[in-house]
C-alpha cells in the first residue's frame, strides 16, 4: 500500500476549488444544509437513543400508560396528564434597520436629526409544501399534574413503582402524582 504525500499535489487541489466560481457562497450553503441535517437530527436523537415525541397530551398519556403497565404488579392502567399552558415556540426573525440623516440649516447654526426605524418580519420556510415560520426551539408545557388508575394501585410498593417511573419520564416532581386503584 502506498500513500501520496506529495504536497504539490495538495496546492493543486487548493488552488482548483479556489478558481471555482462563488465558492465561498458553495462552501457556506453546504456548511448550512450540514448545520441544519445535523440540528433537525439532534431534535430527534439524544445521547445515541431515538426519543419518541408525542403530538397531544392525550398521547402522552398513552405512551406512558403503554411503558407503566409494563412494570410488574401494575396491570391494565390509564393515564391522564394536565398541563399548565401549552408549549411555546421562539421564532426565527428577520430585522432590517433603516437610518435616515436630514440636516436643517439656518444662518447661524446646523441641525443633523438622525431617525432609524427597526422591522421585523418572522423568517417563512415551506416544509412539505407548507409555509410555515421557522421555529428555533420549543418550550413544553408545563406539566401541572398526573392521575395514574391502575389495577396493582392499591399495593404501596406498586405506588412507589409507578411513581419512581414517572418521575423519570417525565422530569416531573413526585408530589404532582397520584396513583388509584382501578375499579
């Protein structure tokens, strides 16, 4: 196996891509789209694990109730979470600044008034043929409370159980949890 190390070789290589036309708008377009692949991505794997996002609190619920009912003891169980609110966006927006010199003169003396006036405008991207604003992050809501009926729930050790899971899933304060029994 042979390497070729030859340095000429490399300018050559530089000074081509430095000939091409517009390459640092290539070369910023291209680090662009890679940014936002690998941010889009981000939003759905964290730490090498794909996380799964619901679209409602009825959802939520759900998928919650899905995993909890798998602990041992819990049984069939049903899940409904409140939210303080609802989830907030912060929106990408583009200001544009405009500056306008007037100068007003009279015989003794000159007068320079300096006005600027700022718009902004929310970015619009097309998504699926959709315009939409561009979204820099989301807030959840808050949640405000979860009520767990299950049929274990009337055994403490299950109680703990699904209240120990919660608290993991959901980041939420164990005071916020109420566990029942199932009729």
């Amino acid at each position: 196996m042979t390497t070729n190390n030859d340095p000429n070789q490399k300018i050559g290589i530089i000074s081509k891509l430095k000939s091409v036309k517009h390459i640092e708008i290539i070369l910023a377009v291209a680090l662009l789209a890679v940014f936002l692949l690998g941010y889009f991505i981000y939003g759905q794997i964290k730490g090498g694990t794909t996380v799964k996002t619901a679209e409602t609190a009825e959802e939520m619920g759900d998928e919650v109730a899905e995993i909890i009912s798998q602990i041992e003891g819990v049984g069939r169980c049903e899940i409904l979470i409140t939210y303080d609110g609802s989830e907030s966006y912060q929106i990408a927006y583009d200001e544009e600044t405009v500056t306008t010199v007037t100068t007003d003169s009279d015989d003794n003396s000159e007068r320079v008034v300096e006005n600027s006036t700022t718009t902004s405008k929310p970015v619009i991207v097309t998504i699926d043929g959709k315009q939409q604003p561009l979204i820099i992050s989301t807030t959840p809501a808050k949640i405000d409370g979860i009520v767990v009926v299950a049929e274990g729930g009337d055994d403490i050790n299950v109680k703990i159980k699904i209240i120990d899971a919660i608290c993991a899933l959901l980041s939420v304060d164990g005071s916020k949890i109420k566990v029942y029994k199932m009729k």
